[in-house]
C-alpha cells in the first residue's frame, strides 16, 4: 500500500504539471504527434513505469497525451524488432533498417557516436614531459582507429542493462609494440572480467570478440599504448561492429549504412553489396555499376576503371602434365578493377608454349603422371627419383625448396593492407619455375605476405642431445629485391602467423643473397617474408614493377620432413643392419666412416657438425668443457700471473648468480621514459640458470636465455605491473674466454673507455652471440671487465661514450667494479708490527698492506704475546757497565802514563851520561833499568813540591834545540836543569 500511496502521489504530480502548463499556455495550439515523443519514466521497485509524453521543443504546443501505465520494465522485443512507443507493442522494422531488439549497435564510424568517450593520459605518472593532447581514438567511416604512440588512450561508453546480455566487436590487432586491452567495470569501478583482459593478436582479418554482461549499469573501456622505440612504423588497433544487448529495448530501428542493404521487414543486420554494386542509406537493394566503373565488397559509390596496363597481370605456370610439360600462363590480378577497352588499356598476353618441367624438389620424386611426391622414409632424393641412404648413414630430414611450378602446401599467399579493406584477393605471391615473386598489389601501400608452417623440429638420431645446444634448426634463403621507391623486405618468424615477430628487414634494393636464421626453440614454426613497395598510401599504383623474389628455402631437421642427402652417422654395432647413433660426448665423426675419435682434451663439439676433426673446437683461455662437451664453461675460480710474476687466484663465485642492470633512461619524441635492461650469468657453471629476458607486451611471452642479453623496459602502471619489457635479444650465448688480455678471438675490449691508474690487471669475460643481422653479419659479442675495488660490492657501470654499452649494435662492454673482482689474499697481503716490551710483555699485531688489494684467502693472523727483558733492566746494566769499564781505562791510563814518565826520564839519563863529543850518545850497557835505579829515580818525585809547581814543570816550553827542560838531581842534592 505504502509503494502505491508514492506512485499515486508521483502520478497526482504529473497531472498537476500537465494542468498548470495547459493554464499557462491556454492560447498554444495543440500538439500533434509530430510535436511530441514518448518516453517510459524510471522504474519503480515493483517494475513497474510509465509512459509520458515530452515535447519535443518547449512552449509551442499544448494538450499532450496523458501519462499511461506503460510495459514491465523486464519487456523486450526481439530481433529486427522494435517498441511502438504510441501502442506498446512490438513492431518488425521495415526493409532497409535493422534492429537487435534488445540491443543497440556502432556499425557507422564518420563521427564519435553519442555515449562514446574518448580520453588519454601519460602512460608514466612522473613524465611530466609526455604531450598527449593529440593521442585519442579516431573515427575512419568504417572503424575507429586506436593511437599509435606511447600515450595511453582509453575508448569507453557506458551502458545500463535491464538484463544480462553480452558485448561484441571485431578488432584488428596487428602489432605487437601495442599494448591492447579490453576490460568492463560496474558503476563501483570494480571490474566484473575475472578472464583475461589482453586481447589476442590478429592474423591477417579482423577478429571477433564477445563477452557477457551482468545486469545493470556497465563501463566498456578499450584501452591502447604504443611502446615503439625503435623508430619503425607501428599500426594501430581497429574497432568495427559494436553491439550491446540486453538493453531494456529500442524504439526505433537503425537504416542500414551507405555500402549494405536489407532486403526484408525484420532485419537483425544488413548485408554488404557485393563487388561491382553500390548502395546508398537505408537501402532495401543494391544498385549495378556501369560496366566501365567498379566498386568494392561494401561500397557505397562507383569508380570509373582504370586502363589496364602491364601492372594488372601476372605471370605463372600450370602444374605439369603427364608428359612432364607446362605452359606459361599470364593471369589477370583479382579482382580485377581495370579496362581493356578504355584509352591506352593493355590486353591480356596470350599463353606461352609448352616447356619442360623443372625437376622436383629435392626430397620428392616425380610420379607416372608427373607430379611430385615426398620420398618414404628413410630414403633421400634431388628431385628425381629415391635411393634408400647407405649403411652407416642417416637421412637429413627437412624442406628445401628450389623449383618452383607449385605453391607448397605448407605455404600461403596473403594481402595485408594499411588501409584494412575488405578485399579477398590473396594472390600476392605467385610462382615462377626458377623462383616465387611478388604480384602487383591493390595499392602500393600493401604488404605481400608469404607464410611458411612447420610442425615442429626433431633432431636426427644420430645427433646427440644436450642441454647446452644453441641450435635446434636453421631456415637459409636466397632472396632479391628490385624497388624504384622506399621499398622494404620483412622477415619475421614465431610460434604461429599472428605472433610473429620481426627477424631481420632489408630496406630497398638488395642483390641476390642468402640469409640464415638460427630456430632455438620448438615454438618457433612460421616463417613470413612481408614485402613493401611503398609506406606511403596512394589510391594509385606507381610502383607496381617494383618485386621480390625468392630463389630458395631450406629448413632443416623438420619433423615429417623429406631428405635431400644422406649423413654419416655412428653404427650401434657391426652388424650390416646397424642403426645409427649418436657419436659419444666429447667425440667426432671421421669423414666418410662411421667410426668415432676422441676429440682432444678441452675442446668441446656441436652436436649438429660432428664430422671430422675440425668439428673439435679448443676451449678459450680458463675456461673447460662441460660434461656433454658441448660447450665451454668457466667455474668461477681463476690463477694468473700478475706482470711482476706474482700468481694472483680469484673466486668469481659471489658474482656468479644472475645479474641485472639498467642504462641511463632515455626518452623518445613524446617524452615517453625508456631504458635497457641487462641480464647477465657470468660464469656459466653446470648447473646454475643462465640469464633470460622476455617481452610481456603480448600473451606469448617471448624468452630469450644465453650468459647476457638485452631488453627494452618502459616504466607503466599498466597490466598491473611496473614494468614493461620488449624486444629482447641475446649479446651473448657461448663463452669465448676469460683473460686479462685486451682482445680474444676478434673481440676487443674497450680499455680506453675504462681508464685506471690501478697496477692490478682487469680480468675479462668474452662472449659472442650466434645469431647475425644485417648489421652484424659476424654476431654480436659482450666484454665484461671485472675491477679490483675493495670499497664496492657491486657497480656495474657503461663506456662513457657509449651509454647504451655499445657504440655499433653488435659489441658491448660493461665494467663490473667490486671487492669479489680483487684476487684471493695470501701472505704476502700483510706485514706484521712489534710493539714496545712493557713490563716484560711484547705483543706482535699483524695489519693489511694498503691500499688493499684482495678479498678472501688467507686470514689475517692473530696478536702474538711473548715474554721480553724491559728496557730499566738494561739500562742499569749498561750503567754499571759503563761506569766500571770507565774506571778500568782511567787506572789503565795513569798506569801507561807512569811508565811512560819513567821511560822519558830513563832517556834523560843516557842524554847526560853521553860522551863530551857533542852529539853522540854513549854506548848503553843496558836499557833496563838497574836494580837501584827506581830508587834513585825516585829522589827526583820525592823532593816536594807543591801542586801548582808540578803542573808548571809539565808544562815548561821547550828550549831552542827542541829538547824540553827536564830537572835532574845531581849527587850534591842541587837542582841541576838539563836542557
């Protein structure tokens, strides 16, 4: 009672309204039904609305019909159906119109369609240099178009279903540097898709997408950003055919668009005019063109023909016949839009004669009716006839293709076009005998695409299997290209046509020339080579004779492939019967036998060339062969000399595991934040994971392994995750060597971009990456020069003047600083210190020469205590020492000195006992002293004298002769002076 009370009162309301307009209008006409429309208000709780009538301008009419009771909020009329607003019924909609019923649908895409609403924003929150104003969804007549830079743009239109019903669209997802999602939120912002978000790639057409829709108010949002940093053009994401259902229902039915038609009352959609008819609006048919115009699938006018000329035919040949003849055939290319009759127009070229066919492909031979089948098993072939391989040998299974009177059927031909038309035509690759070229396209914008398949790869048996190969397979082809304009040959490669990825690309004019691509991994099975007159659209063909050709295709080891020759292989026994094996780990194949040899020590071999000696490939400097032998490995420890003779040894094993890094950020034109990310495994021991890098911009998750590679990351908060990361690719799967010399093999480090007055040498890890481009036509190659820095755990940092860690694309360089990189320490690291004996304790501390060279090794000693005799002990002994030895040489003086007093007087003596002749001495008896004589000498001492006349005496001067003055004391007691 209490609902029906409100909606009487809400009723009463509406009543009064109505009257009070009629009051104040009572001199307007009154209304009719062209003035007017219908409208149902909100519903009630109960389900319940009403159906008023609102005027279509204000104040130009009165006498509006009464507000009616209208249908339950859950009605809905079918499809090709709408509601009769005026009869509450359902009606079909006329021929020319359609209608989903409950549905609504975007199938017209000139303008942005009401409810639609486009907006765009940084992809980086703190690029505050990114200009994305000019970044929205733009609408192309048929479809809308997403951005094609890094900018985040979002297409979203929000809906309100009375009932569950679903969404659908066709996309054209086309390339992977686009992120493309699609996702729905109710009113809450809360996502109601628990399935994934990220839209599949497309192949060649546009593909379909549906999803369920709860009821109630919805959010459709279909989001892109574009992370293209390599400068190549990116294609953006298309949107077509937008329908909603579930909707509470529509009270009018859409006219079909300019292009389709709808022949009966009833129509849910109309159909495209087919090629050569046109419609307008609204049409219920579709009208001829004349016969010198054309017109499209789904066009809305007619175009006059162009005059054909030799750019409108192509060239092939039949399939053999049973005589082994074909014919020359030139074809028309479909469809056909050109006139033989209009001014300057070209007819068509009258069939060639009969020529002999060309041999089969190798692997095949050819049948009684001269067709070409695939030889059993076993068995090999070049084109001719099989011959079962010979004892000791093992075919080489694949698909060489070298004759070319038939398209494989492992091969497709497709058109791709900028522009996403709706043509069907799929000739773009056509067959020549000798070769497959291109044929002339619809536009000269168009990609000719050619797409090989294969099912898988197996390597032969008689190869040996290991964890280390670098090849599973490789694609060779011989290709030319011949362009007057900015053409361009792609060649990509993938798990399947959609995902492939770009491998390599040759812009204009190439002579003839092979190319190989190394196959790593089983998900690698579609080949494309999309070829390119011109980026620049032109409704016009001027570049139609520009082509590419391809001379030859071989994929190896290709399962359920043919053999076009015979290997060597090593027999399980002696037996004539024998099958093949696979030569031991660590041996090779002698020509021409199957015997095996041991390969000499530390050398590894490829299990794919194991034929002769030269197949042993030595090991590079402190490196050793794995335990498969199939490549060479280092185990992180190293001994070296030093230049002044000393053997330093190193453990890399703290810097063994995996490795990442960044360069310094870099922005592209719209200030989008971009950097490279380095991973590197340094030693590569058994065991241990090797670096890897993927690309997540898509679902395949693409995964590159080797010692170092490289990807590209762009800082997002897309995906739910703060990175992105793309365009990954190996700088380094084998290791070459590790030595502390500047250049290995043909790879060279950059010494000069890492200067050091240090005297201890870098250690250097060379590496070279198998896979070659046209830029690097030897592969790329990685140094990674380890520094002795005591004061860092880690840094790894780039050439200053290569801050990307290469200056050409195919070397680079890393200097990795770090205490781990110094040599182990020994003895000789450390000096020991004595300290001073205090109290009969002397302590011995040993302490690190500096600066410090080394980590590791040897520990430094403990302090030593021993005993010792204190300094006050020595230096009282030195005292008394001192003091009695210098009272011994005072006693020995005076002693020497007495006697040398006595021997002066003795010889005073004999001078004045000497004879009257002047000068000349008496003879001496003897010159002893007598025995009295000390007593007589004496006298002269004895006689006293004070201490100052002594001294005096000492000290008397000599006399003019040179004698000194000595006082004698004669036998009369009187002093006598002798001079």
């Amino acid at each position: 009672m209490h609902v029906e009370a409100k909606m009487l009162r809400a009723s009463l309301c509406i009543f009064l309204f109505f009257f009070v307009e009629i009051d104040a209008s009572r001199e307007l006409p009154m209304c009719k039904e062209s003035d007017y429309h219908f409208e149902y208000t909100e519903c009630d709780v109960l389900g319940s609305r009403w159906r008023v009538a609102v005027p279509n301008k204000l104040d130009t009419c009165t006498g509006l019909p009464d507000p009616l009771k209208g249908t339950q909020c859950t009605f809905f009329c079918s499809e090709g159906e709408f509601l009769d607003m005026s009869s509450q019924e359902c009606q079909k909609c006329a021929a020319g119109t359609y209608s989903l019923g409950t549905g609504v649908a975007f199938d017209e895409w000139d303008d942005l369609p009401s409810g639609f609403v486009t907006h765009t924003m940084n992809m980086h929150a703190s690029d505050i240099y990114a200009n994305c104003s000019n970044s929205t969804w733009t609408p192309k007549g048929d479809y809308i178009a997403s951005n094609t830079d890094e900018c985040t743009t979002t297409l979203s239109y929000a809906v309100s279903l009375k009932k569950p019903g679903a969404v659908s669209f066709e996309y054209f997802y086309p390339d992977s540097s686009i992120f493309f999602q699609f996702y729905i939120q109710n009113d809450q912002c809360q996502s109601t898709d628990s399935e994934g978000q990220w839209m599949k790639m497309s192949e060649n057409d546009w593909t379909p997408y549906s999803v369920q829709l709860n009821s109630g108010n919805n959010v459709l949002y279909w989001r892109s950003a574009g992370f293209a940093l390599m400068g190549s053009a990116v294609k953006p994401v298309l949107l077509r055919n937008i329908a909603i259902s579930g909707v509470a229902y529509t009270s009018e039915c859409f006219h079909c668009k300019p292009g389709t038609y709808s022949a009966k009352p009833g129509s849910a959609h109309c159909a495209s005019c087919p090629a050569d008819s046109y419609s307008n609006k609204g049409a219920t048919v579709c009208q001829q063109c004349e016969k010198d115009k054309y017109a499209e699938t789904g066009s809305a006018n007619c175009k006059a023909r162009p005059a054909c000329t030799a750019s409108d035919y192509f060239y092939t040949h039949t399939p053999c016949d049973s005589r082994g003849q074909t014919q020359l055939m030139y074809k028309w290319t479909e469809p056909k839009i050109c006139s033989e009759t209009a001014e300057g127009g070209v007819s068509l070229p009258g069939s060639g004669e009969m020529e002999t066919c060309p041999p089969c492909n190798p692997g095949f031979y050819v049948t009684n009716t001269s067709a070409c089948m695939p030889c059993p098993p076993g068995s090999y072939s070049n084109g001719t006839a099989c011959s079962d391989c010979p004892v000791g040998t093992a075919p080489e299974v694949g698909f060489e293709y070298k004759w070319w009177n038939k398209m494989p059927s492992n091969m497709r031909s497709s058109v791709f076009s900028r522009e996403y038309s709706d043509s069907h035509r799929s000739t773009a690759w056509e067959v020549a005998g000798e070769y497959i070229y291109t044929t002339p396209g619809d536009l000269d914008s168009d990609y000719m695409m050619l797409t090989l398949t294969v099912p898988g790869y197996s390597l032969p048996q008689a190869v040996a299997k290991d964890n280390e190969r670098r090849e599973l397979s490789h694609i060779t082809f011989v290709f030319e290209t011949s362009c007057t304009a900015d053409c361009t040959l792609h060649f990509l490669a993938g798990y399947n046509e959609r995902n492939n990825k770009e491998v390599e690309r040759w812009a204009g004019s190439s002579r003839k020339q092979s190319y190989s691509y190394l196959v790593r991994s089983n998900s690698t099975t579609s080949f494309t080579w999309a070829f390119q007159r011109t980026e620049r659209y032109s409704s016009e063909r001027q570049y139609s004779t520009d082509f590419a050709k391809i001379y030859s295709v071989l994929v190896t080891n290709v399962v359920g492939g043919v053999a076009s020759r015979c290997r060597h292989c090593a027999l399980g026994s002696s037996g004539a019967g024998s099958a093949c094996v696979p030569c031991p780990p660590g041996r090779y194949m002698v020509n021409g036998t199957g015997v095996c040899k041991s390969c000499p020590p530390n050398t590894y071999i490829l299990a794919e060339h194991q034929v002769g000696q030269d197949a042993c490939i030595p090991c590079g400097p402190n490196t050793h062969t794995n335990k498969a032998r199939s490549a060479c490995v280092s185990d992180c420890s190293l001994a070296l000399r030093s230049g002044r003779g000393e053997l330093l040894r190193y453990n890399f094993s703290p810097l063994a595991n995996i490795t990442g890094f960044q360069s310094g950020s870099r922005f592209t034109s719209k200030g989008l934040r971009y950097f490279h990310h380095f991973n590197m495994a340094l030693c590569g021991t058994e065991g241990r994971k090797l670096a890897r890098c993927v690309d997540n911009v898509t679902e395949s998750r693409r995964e590159i392994e080797g010692y170092a590679c490289q990807s590209t990351v762009v800082p997002s908060d897309i995906r739910g995750q703060s990175m992105v990361s793309s365009q990954p690719f190996s700088i380094g799967d084998r290791l070459v060597g590790v030595t502390t010399e500047t250049s290995l093999s043909g790879i060279s480090s950059l010494q000069h971009s890492f200067p050091t007055q240090q005297v201890l040498p870098d250690v250097i890890f060379y590496y070279r990456a198998s896979e070659t481009t046209q830029a690097c036509k030897k592969g790329r190659s990685t140094t990674i020069r380890l520094r002795c820095d005591p004061t860092l755990t880690d840094q790894i940092t780039l050439p200053s003047n290569c801050s990307e860690g290469t200056c050409d694309g195919c070397s680079f360089h890393f200097l990795w600083q770090s205490q781990y990189a110094c040599p182990l320490c020994t003895e000789s690291h450390y000096r020991e210190i004595v300290s001073a004996c205090i109290q009969g304790i002397q302590r011995t501390t040993y302490v690190w020469v500096q600066p410090l060279q080394c980590t590791g090794g040897v520990s430094l000693l403990d302090q030593k205590v021993s005993a010792c005799v204190t300094l006050d002990f020595w230096l009282k002994f030195g005292v008394t020492t001192g003091t009695i030895a210098a009272l011994l040489l005072i006693s020995l003086s005076c002693y020497f000195w007495k006697k040398t007093r006595k021997l002066q007087y003795k010889y005073s003596k004999l001078v004045m006992s000497s004879g009257e002749k002047e000068c000349e001495l008496p003879a001496a008896d003897s010159c002893a002293i007598m025995e009295g004589e000390d007593a007589e000498d004496d006298l002269i001492y004895l006689t006293k004298k004070s201490f100052f006349t002594r001294i005096k005496s000492f000290s008397r001067e000599r006399t003019s002769d040179g004698f000194d003055s000595v006082p004698l004391k004669t036998s009369s007691g009187l002093d006598m002076e002798m001079s």
